[in-house]
C-alpha cells in the first residue's frame, strides 16, 4: 500500500535520482548569492564615500550639511525586524515537518497544523516588510532618497532587492497556504513546501548578512 | 542512489528524490536552534552599543565571525544542507565562494583595505 503511494507520486526517472525541481531551487539560490554578492560589494565600495548627508551612523552638522542631521539607521528596530524573520524561519520548518508527519504520533494539534505555521510564517514576513516600509518612509522624511547620496543609492537598492524577495516568498506562502485550506496538503506534497522552505531561509540567511554589513559595522 | 540507506518514517514521502540523506531535526532541536539563533542576534546588537568594544580591533571581526555563524546554522539546520545530498551542498557553496571572492576582490580593487 505504502509502496502503490509511493509509486503514484514518484517524479520521472532522473540521472541522479534528485528530483529536478529541488536541483532546480538549489541553483536558483545559488544564482542569487551572487545576485546578493554584486548588491552588497557595491553598498560597501560605496561606504562612507557620500559628500552629503544623512549617513548611516554618524550626525551632520553644518557647513557639511545645511542642517543638523541624526544618524539615520534606527538600529532598535531594525533588530526587532530581524528577530521576527529569524522567527518566520522557525515557523517555516515546523510548517514543513508539519506536513511530512502529518497525522503521526506527536504531531497533533497544534505541532501538526500545517495551516498554523504557513500562517505564522506568512505573517511575520509581512511583518518584516511592515517594519521595512515604516524604515523607508521615515528614510524619506528625513531626507534620504535614491537619489541624496551613494549611501541611499545603495542602501536602497540593496534593501529593495531584499523587501522584493521577501514579497515574493509571502506570495508563494499564501499560495501553499490557499492549496492547504482547498483541499489540505499531504506528506506527498512535502517537496512543493520544502522548496519554498529553502527560498524562504535564503531569503533569511540573506538579511543576516544585511544586517551585519549594513546596520551593525560601522 | 546506492549509497542512500535512510528512509522516512512516513512511507508516502520520496526522501530518494527530495535529496534526504539522513533524518531531519525534531521540533525539539528546531526550536533550539532558533534560540541560539536569538542570542548570538542578542549579543551582536549588544556590541553595537558598547563604545569601547566598537572602538576596538575585534569589532568587525567578531561581527562577521557572529554573522557567518548564524548563515552557517541556518543553513545547516533550517536548510538540512547538513542532513541532505551533497549535490545540494555544491550548488550552493560553489556559488557562494564565488560570491564571496567577488566581494573581496572588489572590495580591494577599490581600496576598501588600503591604509589610509
């Protein structure tokens, strides 16, 4: 029985006995850590490089600069940002080995509810685009555009490219999370949900690296 | 694969084509993992606010070293590089020096190391 489920969602016979579509995500994050790797030496070449304010971590007084300007980066709550997409992470894995040992031993209730953490990942990953939003409109009322300094050109660019992950990883999120309620994923779906596992932490392991190099040096 | 032994405790998962070489963590380590994940978070915006240890030599170094810690262990666990086929640790890691030894070479190429 066991084997007649096995064998009627089996993937077509591959060289390497991968299925190609994991082979696929895990190059398509390949790709994108040199996406990310372009984006962040250009943020660093470009630092401490800016002739005008805002800067990042330090004040500017005049004649630098017209008036006097804080630090920019409001590292309080970026960290909280960052904490909520550590968390979505630990959501994300337990949405996964929710559906693989769906209906098993000590996954009942709440550990075994698929539909809780897709949830729960979801929504701190809105979160975190919440918190980017309120960062990037204050950004702007303090002066800072695309368009002041090297250190907005980057800072948005690379903040941007993240925020457009992350939204596109929340879309792929609901999208499961809509399969689910429809007609209920099962451990035979558990690839269609570990490959946007794997998105989602790379989307994570991303701002970690972000969050060093851009907020906390110096 | 012939060197594939583990199989899943769940008989309707193909842990052959999703790569799963050995049993994945329990909630139990998950959650461990995120509270390691946590205080290393904890600990390197603590350092930010300490003025003399910003000030110091081992500023940098101990935020990258904290930062590269929590890629790894993301990775690792979160991803199951640790737990799955070692075609998916060369898809990722072979990118990801090319990648980092993009952002060194440029990083010297411009300057960011000279003495100034």
């Amino acid at each position: 029985m066991a084997t007649a489920a096995v064998a009627s969602h089996a993937h077509p016979p591959t060289s390497t006995g991968l299925d190609h579509r994991k082979i696929a995500i895990w190059a398509f994050i390949g790709s994108e850590c040199m996406l990310f790797a372009s984006l962040i030496s250009t943020y660093l070449i470009y630092k401490g490089r800016s002739v005008v304010g805002p800067f990042p971590h330090e004040v500017c007084d005049p004649p630098k600069c017209a008036t006097h300007l804080n630090a920019i980066l409001n590292i309080p709550v970026t960290s909280v940002s960052t904490f909520v997409l550590l968390m979505s992470s630990l959501f994300m894995v337990l949405a996964l080995a929710a559906v693989e040992n769906k209906g098993k031993p000590g996954y009942e209730g709440i550990l075994g509810s698929s539909k809780l953490w897709l949830l729960a990942t979801a929504i701190a990953g809105t979160t975190f685009l919440g918190f980017q939003a309120y960062e990037f409109t204050s950004f702007v009322h303090e002066g800072l555009t695309l368009r002041t300094n090297l250190f907005g050109s980057s800072f948005f660019t690379l903040t941007g490219f993240h925020g457009a992950h992350v939204t596109a990883g929340v879309l792929w999120l609901l999208t499961l999370l809509a399969i689910d309620m429809k007609r209920g994923l099962q451990p035979k779906d558990a690839l269609l949900v570990d490959i946007s596992a794997l998105y989602w932490h790379f989307v994570d392991v991303v701002w970690i690296a972000i969050f060093t190099l851009v907020y906390l040096i110096r | 694969m012939a060197d594939h032994e583990f199989t899943h405790t769940n008989p309707e998962i193909d842990v052959h084509a999703m790569g799963e070489m050995h049993e994945h963590p329990t909630w139990k380590q998950y959650k461990w993992v995120a509270i390691i994940l946590t205080l290393i978070t904890v600990f390197e915006v603590w350092a930010y606010y300490v003025p003399s240890f910003v000030a110091s030599p081992v500023f940098v170094p101990t935020l990258l070293i904290m930062s590269a810690a929590k890629f790894a262990i993301v990775v690792l666990f979160y991803m199951h590089l640790k737990y799955d086929h070692r075609l998916f640790r060369g898809l990722f890691t072979g990118p990801l020096i090319i990648a980092m030894a993009t952002i060194v070479s440029l990083l010297f190429l411009f300057g960011k190391f000279a003495r100034r």
